[in-house]
C-alpha cells in the first residue's frame, strides 16, 4: 500500500467517526463542532482526488461560513437550561433501513458503472497528468473568448450579499 493509501484510509475513518459523532451526541453544539471534523476530512479526500479548488472551497463554504451559521442559529434559539438538546428519534430504525438501501446503491453504481475511470496495469485509477483543476475554472468563469461564467458568478454574490445583510437585521437586538 502506497502513502496516498494509507492517508486516504486514516481520513475516511477519521471522517466516518466524526460523522457517527455528529447523529449521535447529544449535545447540539457538539454535533456542530463535529461536523466541522467532517467538513475538513471531506476537502482531504478531495485533495487525495486532486480537486484542490473543491477542497478549499469545502474549507471556506462549508467548514467556515456554513458551520457558523449553525452555530450562530443555535445560540438565537436560547436553548439555556436543556442538558439533552439532540433528542433521539424513535424511528431511527427507518434511517438505518434507508441508509443501508442508499449505501448498496452506491455501492453498486460505483462497481458497475459505465463511466468508471478504469484500472491501469498497476491497478490504480489514473486521471490525464496535464488537468489543473484551478487553471480551467479560472478559465471558465473569467475568459473573454468562450462563454463565462462571471455574470452568474456575481449574481450569487449579491445574492449571498443580501443574505447577509438580512442575516445581520434579524440578528440585531434592539
């Protein structure tokens, strides 16, 4: 087993603890803080993959601002007094049927799909060694001579904008 192997294996179980952590605790705001576990070790499998631009913005988007939204909606909903703030539900047997379903089908479409990336002679995947996944996003989003992406790209930004601004009002006692 080569280093890339071994990484990838110590991350996934890191990931899947940290995610078994996040249904299970009891404690909301602990649930949350490891879900930012589960927001890094994801963006590390993305850079096993060699999706950089996909990790950092896994770190920025999800681990960053999306963790502290729920931390900031957890602390407005003045929760004071509970010891038990993550309640168990009584049809979490339903969940695990569901799960167990989801997880076979996924299992299957990654074994027999047509669009696998196949085996090379020494048994690892290989994707072409000249891709920059940053480089052609960049040249996606701003080039002059293909179709951009930058009006869409703005369009989100004010929209997150607004968002903010918004979240700032209903957050402001007065």
């Amino acid at each position: 087993m080569d280093l890339a192997s071994v990484i990838f294996w110590i991350v996934a179980a890191v990931l899947v603890v940290s995610a078994l952590l996040v249904v299970t605790l009891r404690n909301i705001v602990h649930s949350a803080l490891a879900l930012v576990v589960v927001f890094a070790t994801a963006s590390g499998i993305y850079i096993l993959l060699n999706a950089e631009f996909i990790a950092i913005v896994q770190i920025l988007i999800y681990a960053g601002a999306v963790t502290i939204l729920i931390l900031f909606a957890l602390m407005l909903t003045r929760i004071t007094g509970q010891r038990i703030t993550n309640p168990t539900n009584r049809q979490w047997w339903v969940a695990v049927v569901i799960c167990a379903f989801l997880g076979a089908c996924i299992v299957y479409a990654a074994t027999f799909s047509p669009r696998m990336i196949p085996n090379t002679s020494n048994g690892v995947s290989q994707l072409p060694a000249n891709v920059n996944n940053v480089a052609r996003i960049g040249q996606l989003l701003y080039s002059p001579t293909t179709y951009s992406y930058v009006l869409p790209f703005e369009i989100a930004s004010l929209v997150l904008l607004v968002a903010i601004i918004g979240a700032i009002v209903i957050g402001r006692e007065e």
